[in-house]
C-alpha cells in the first residue's frame, strides 16, 4: 500500500489541498485496480495545528515516523510558517524522498522551503512567479531550472504557484496513477470551466456502478 504523507502545520492553506484530499480519500473517481493508498497526515509534533481557515488538524505521525521508500509520497502544503526551523526534519525527508526517486509535491510557500535547502537548485520546478524565489531564499540558486509556468511535473518534483492547486492536484493524481487518462482529463475540465459538458463527459468515463 502506498502512503501519502501530507505535511500540516500553523497557517496552513487550507484551500491549496483541498480537491486533492477529497478525491484521495473518497476515491469516487478512481479507475478499476488502482493502488491502495493510505493518506497521513504528519508533523513536527503532536499539537494541535490551526489552518489559515481555522480548522484544527491533529497530525497522524511525526516527521521522523515517515518510511521512506519510493512508492510514497510527500505532500507539502503552502503556509506562512514555513520559515520557523522546526520545519527543516520534513524538508530532510523530502530530500531522502527526491533522493530514492519517490515523489514530492510543493505549492506556494512549501516551494520557497524546498529552495532555501538547495532541493530546486538542480531540479525543473516553479513557484510563485519569477524572482520570487530570490527574493525569499538567500540559498536559492535553482534559477536556470526555473518554468515560468503555473505548476511543474518533472521527475517526481510536482511543484506550484499559489493559484494553481487543481492543476498541482492534477499532476499528483496523475503521478499516482489512480484515475484513467480520460477519467483526470474530464475531471479536470469541469473543475477548471464549470462547464456542464465536461462533467457528463467525466461520468461517462466511469464504469456504470461507479458513477455518482
């Protein structure tokens, strides 16, 4: 079973996770053999955290309770804390991860964390726009790796801008190979128009018992 460990701490953007979650933990879309997937929620300590929502999530594990092995996956949320060195154990694990070729996913201030660690130095990646980086990472030296692009999926690094979380969404659900193509295609159109059309496309794409 694959474990999909998502990172939460203080401020966390409660929005950037939120189609990902749901979709993962209901897997009302998911294709006919899909791997089985266990969803984790992990963090520095055991308290309590506050999102910047004010939902309250009690993590699952501690960092150093995550089992490195390359068919997991770390999920790094944007946040306003990210800055505060108690976080710097899940950044080490996101590295062992990178390092034995499993995935790790960045959105918004997640991705500036990454780079002030040297992991988006040598790796295709994105962020909040161009110079962003530079401007919150004095460590950052990833620029000739930068894509000037909403979210960037590129061996295994699935990294995102602020206002991309469905398409950031739609980059791990394709990495995990749990919908169909055309199931992830459907689905992300309706989500990205809100067009009717697209949404009876996404229902055609599923076995008829598991339509909803």
């Amino acid at each position: 079973m694959k474990t999909i460990y998502i990172y939460v701490l203080d401020t966390l953007a409660d929005w950037e996770i939120g189609h990902l979650t749901s979709e993962l933990h209901s897997k009302r879309f998911f294709k006919k053999g899909a791997s089985s997937l266990s969803i984790k929620t992990v963090s520095h300590s055991t308290e309590p955290i506050h999102t910047m929502g004010g939902m309250t999530i009690i993590p699952d594990l501690l960092t150093n309770e995550i089992v490195v092995s390359n068919e997991n996956t770390i999920l790094l949320p944007g946040a306003d804390t990210w800055s505060d060195p108690k976080h710097d154990g899940i950044l080490k694990k996101a590295k062992e991860f990178l390092s034995v070729g499993a995935t790790v996913g960045a959105i918004c201030g997640a991705t500036a964390a990454l780079a002030e660690q040297g992991l988006l130095d040598h790796r295709y990646h994105t962020s909040n726009g161009s110079g962003f980086l530079e401007m919150v990472s004095q460590q950052y030296k990833g620029k000739a790796f930068y894509a000037d692009q909403p979210s960037v999926s590129s061996n295994q690094l699935i990294t995102a801008n602020s206002t991309a979380s469905l398409l950031w969404t739609k980059h791990i659900i394709e990495q995990l190979d749990v919908f169909s193509s055309d199931t992830l295609d459907a689905w992300y159109n309706y989500f990205r128009t809100g067009e009717a059309t697209y949404f009876f496309e996404l229902m055609q794409t599923l076995p008829t018992n598991d339509a909803i």
